[in-house]
C-alpha cells in the first residue's frame, strides 16, 4: 500500500507541476523561441487589419508614438538624435544610418514584434540583460557603419505575444541607453542640396526626403513567411539607399540589400564594380523563408554617379518600390 500509495502522490505532483508550468507560460513572450515551425498544408496567416487606435497602449508602454503602415503594421521610430557619429570623416545624420525601430504587427495567435535597436557600445551588454529578462529575443547583431566613432551596433529583437508586454519588455531596453523620446517631423522637409532628378532617373523611381536624407525603399517581389505568418515588408524586410548631401551635389550613401542566397555574390560584384564599399553581410532574422541576407554598403561621392553605380545592384534583385 505504502509503495503504490507514493507513486500515485508523485505522477499528481508531477501533473501539478506540469500544469502549473503551462499556466505560467500563457500570456508571456518567449525568447527561445524566435520564429514558429512550419506547418505543413496550413497557408501562412496575414497580419490582421488595425487602426491607430489599436496600438494606444503599445505607444503608451513604450512612450513613444508611431504611425500604421498598409493598415496592419505599427511602427515606432527610434532614431539616435542624441549622439554625434563619424564615419570615414563623415558626421553621419540620424535618417542616414543611425535610426532603429521597434515594428508590430497583429495576427490570429498573437502580436509580433520585430525590430532593431541603435545602441552605444557601451550599452549593448545592458540592452541584452533588459532584453533577455523581458524574453524578447536577439536575432542579430551587427554595424551599419565603418570606421566609426563611438562604436555603434544594431541589435536586432524579434518576439510573439501580448503586445503591451512585447511594448514594455523593449522600453525596460530603451530605459538603458541614451536613445530619446520621438520628436514630430516638420511639416516641410527643406530642399536638398542634391540631383534628385538624376538620382531618380538613375534608379528608376522617385525618392522620398525626410530628415535630411533622399531614401529609397524597396520590397521584395515574393512572399517572405516565417512559415506560419506572412511577414508584410514593412516589418522592415526591405532594401534600403539613403544619400546624405555633402555638397557641391555630392553625397554619402549607406543602407542595406535584402537578398536570397542566390542573389548575393552577384551584388556584390555590381558594387564593387561600381566602386561601392561592403560593410556587413548578414541575417536580421532567424527563420524566414526564402533565407535572407542584409548587405551594408558606404560609398562618397557625385550622387547621381553614385546612384548609376548602384541600379546594377539593384537590378540584381527581385524588388519593387515600396509605396
């Protein structure tokens, strides 16, 4: 009686403590678990349509205001307008290559959140301690620039659950760096010392100014999935080209190519042909489909010539223009 009496008290505590685990686990974010299998005869989920007023208690956890993107995806800016960075002998502008964002998007099992931080040396070690004990995953780390000073990283994070957690556990990240609260756009961008109609040209659409910079941004042509979800571009899936004017129609370009596998090497060779410098290749995320690789490139020079350097490379590509 004693012998069956104690196995039968240690599977009930073995089941309490199995339910007690799985109840602890319901409404928090996980940070192991960074993309979700593929389901195999299930089409990956678009996100849901939201409006502004669906992400009032993200901006408010956060403390930072964003704007919604093809009706589905909540964007906060999180540029570093606090520090001063050089690179190459360039005092490099915000909206150039010093800009994070933290993205959400809503779908049937929860909201997703994927972004990346701008962040001081310094800080990174605080920001990844903040982040891990929020469970909010890093998929990357990396810089955008070379030759730069102070040293500066990109860290990206990635998370799935409540979104007011997801917006908390990345405020806890910001609250250990320096990065400011977002300030309003003016309502008119002055004119750039820059051909824009030259770069236009060279590139085969028109681009957009803000913040001191003529960008470019471009969406992949193809569906991007992490398997269960469809991962709409402006996640910050997208091939981006920023000119900072220098002068005399002259620029500094930095940004990134989104590439398959198949794809790389050949923009590569195009940059570099045109004189283009490589900065980083790597991956932002960890489990999307087709694979994806993120090239940084920084060159200087006339811009429009800069910009005929660059349309092979893009060329290269299965993009669009992003509306």
């Amino acid at each position: 009686m004693f012998r069956r009496s104690r196995r039968v008290r240690l599977r009930l505590a073995g089941a309490v403590a199995a339910c007690v685990l799985a109840l602890a686990a319901c409404g928090t974010v996980s940070a192991d678990r960074v993309g979700t299998h593929h389901d195999k005869g299930m089409p990956p989920q678009p996100p849901l349509s939201t409006t502004v007023d669906d992400w009032q208690d993200v901006a408010a956890a956060l403390g930072r205001a964003g704007a919604l993107f093809d009706g589905s995806v909540y964007r906060v800016p999180l540029p570093r307008t606090d520090l001063t960075v050089t690179s190459h002998g360039v005092t490099v502008k915000p909206g150039l290559a010093l800009s994070g964002s933290a993205n959400f998007a809503r779908y049937q099992d929860g909201t997703m959140l994927m972004g990346d931080l701008v962040v001081t040396e310094r800080e990174l070690p605080k920001v990844t301690d903040a982040l891990r004990q929020a469970g909010i995953a890093q998929t990357a780390l990396h810089k955008h620039l070379l030759a730069q000073h102070p040293d500066i990283w990109w860290t990206h994070v990635h998370g799935m659950g409540d979104p007011v957690i997801l917006a908390k556990g990345v405020k806890a990240a910001l609250d250990v760096t320096g990065i400011p609260p977002t300030s309003q756009p003016p309502a008119s961008q002055p004119p750039l010392a820059l051909d824009t109609a030259a770069i236009d040209a060279a590139l085969g659409t028109q681009g957009i100014t803000g913040g001191g910079i003529y960008r470019f941004i471009f969406a992949r042509s193809q569906p991007v999935t992490d398997g269960r979800h469809l991962l709409p571009h402006t996640l910050g899936i997208t091939t981006e080209i920023g000119f900072q004017p220098l002068g005399d129609n002259r620029a500094a370009i930095n940004g990134d190519f989104v590439l398959t596998t198949d794809e790389t090497q050949n923009v590569i060779r195009a940059l570099r042909r045109g004189g283009i410098g490589l900065v980083e290749l790597h991956n932002h995320g960890q489990d999307e489909h087709p694979r994806l690789f993120f090239l940084h490139f920084w060159a200087t020079g006339d811009g429009a010539t800069l910009a005929q350097a660059l349309r092979p490379a893009l060329e290269a590509t299965a993009v669009t223009p992003a509306s």
